[in-house]
C-alpha cells in the first residue's frame, strides 16, 4: 500500500538547502518515492492552515519512507534542513 510523507517547511535559510534540492531527489528515489507535490502554489479550501512550502512524496509503503527517513545517505541532508527552517511532517498510508 502507498504512502506518503507530507512536509510543510518554513525556509528560513535557503543557502543551507542548496545541496538537499540537488542531491535529495535521488535519494528519494533510491528508496522508490516519488515528489507529488513540491512547493508549488496551494490555495486555502476549508480552515486556516497556511502551509509554508508543501512538500509531497509517494512512497511504495511506510516501510519504504521509513527506510528513506533513517537511511545514512539521508542524515546529514536532514540535519541541513532542519537547520534551514521550521518544518511538520507527517507520514500517511495511502489506499
């Protein structure tokens, strides 16, 4: 079953993102996700949730996003951007 891990970022620092936007997308893809969403314009329907930069990756499974989330290769680009800006994350199964 697919999954897919929702990220609303706060970019705060883009010098240190740099690098996560060139190299990630491969890692990503390494573990067989895909960006469904990736900071494009989003309009508010319903409440008054205001994402900052919405981020969206399908996964095969939870397995797999989790695998992608803890992997080595992964760490240090983490780190960068949590030090880049405030950000939630969610991970969610699809059906």
């Amino acid at each position: 079953m697919p999954a897919y891990a929702v990220v609303d970022f706060e970019m705060r620092d883009p010098s240190l993102m740099r690098e996560y936007i060139e190299k990630v997308p491969a890692i990503i893809h390494k573990y067989g996700g895909r960006y469904l969403a990736r900071g494009g314009k989003t309009e508010i329907l319903e409440g008054d949730w205001e994402p900052n930069l919405l981020v969206i990756v399908e996964f095969p499974s939870t397995g797999q996003a989790r695998r992608f989330y803890e992997s080595d290769e992964y760490q240090e680009f983490k780190i960068a951007r949590q030090k880049a800006g405030p950000s939630n994350m969610i991970l969610v199964e699809g059906v």
